[in-house]
C-alpha cells in the first residue's frame, strides 16, 4: 500500500468514515421499512452543502493538522 501524508490519511480516514455513515443510516432506514429516492438525498445533500459546506471544511482541515486525528 502506497505511504501517505499524514494529513492525506487524515483526510482520506474521514471520507471512508463519512460514506461508511451514510451506508450505516440508509441500512438502518431500510430495515425500518423506509427507502428514500436517490435524487432526493442527492438534492438534500447539495442543500446542506451549499449552507455548511464551508464549516464543514473548515472542521475537516483543524482535523487534518491534529497529529492525535481518530475518531472516538
């Protein structure tokens, strides 16, 4: 496996861990007998984006420069 920055598996621990999340909750909601349409969640999603993208990112970086980053 290729040998990264620190700050890249930072980063990269925080996609997986985020997809992983999503996964988890749309498992959840299915086996609750809820399934939501893909373009809604999509067009959900760029709603957030477009209102917390920017603290969003700004959280992420702080995490990146955090030489103990995990999540607990």
């Amino acid at each position: 496996m290729n040998k990264f920055s620190p700050e890249i598996e930072a980063l990269m621990t925080t996609v997986v861990f985020l997809s992983c999340r999503v996964e988890a909750i749309i498992r959840l909601l299915e086996d609750k007998g809820i399934s939501i349409d893909s373009k809604k969640v999509d067009a959900e999603t760029h709603r957030i984006h477009s209102i917390q993208g920017s603290v969003i990112r700004y959280q992420i970086s702080c995490r990146l420069k955090d030489p103990n980053f995990d999540f607990k």
